[in-house]
C-alpha cells in the first residue's frame, strides 16, 4: 500500500533508521488527536455559552500545553534532521 512506502521516505532518503521518525509520527498523531477532541469539545461549550448569553474564555492552560507540544515535536523534528544529514 501507498502510506507503507511512504513511511521510509525521510529514513531512505537520510540513511536513517526509521525508529525516530516512527516516535516522531507517533507524537504528531497524539496532538492532532488531542487537538481534534479539544476543538469538539470547545465547540460544544461554546455554544452553551452563546445560548446562555455568556462569556467562554479559552482554557490558557489548554492552549499553553497544546503550543508547547507543538513546539518541542517541531524542534525535534528539524534536530533529528540536521544531525540525521
């Protein structure tokens, strides 16, 4: 199948072994999960709260961890490539 081929690609093309990327595309798919459950939820709230007149701030806890984790997968990501070239 396509997607089997297509996971050997940065590995292949970097001569790596493809267990880093593995953890990688693990930690990308947990916070798009992650992101996917937070945004249904908060669209849920937040229609209760316009139905009630009222005020839904964003949790900054929520956003904080979610920024933070996008940023640590994103640095791991251009490490593991440069000391992988």
């Amino acid at each position: 199948m396509f997607h089997h081929g297509l996971r050997r690609v940065a590995p292949d093309a970097l001569n790596a072994p493809p267990a880093p990327y593995v953890i990688l595309g693990c930690g990308y798919a947990v916070l798009a999960l992650g992101l996917l459950i937070f945004g249904a939820l908060r669209q849920r709230d937040l229609a209760r709260a316009v139905q009630r007149g009222e005020a839904s701030p964003l949790p900054l806890p929520m956003v904080a961890g979610f920024t933070i984790g996008g940023v640590a997968l994103s640095v791991m990501t251009v490490v593991l490539v440069l000391f992988q070239t």
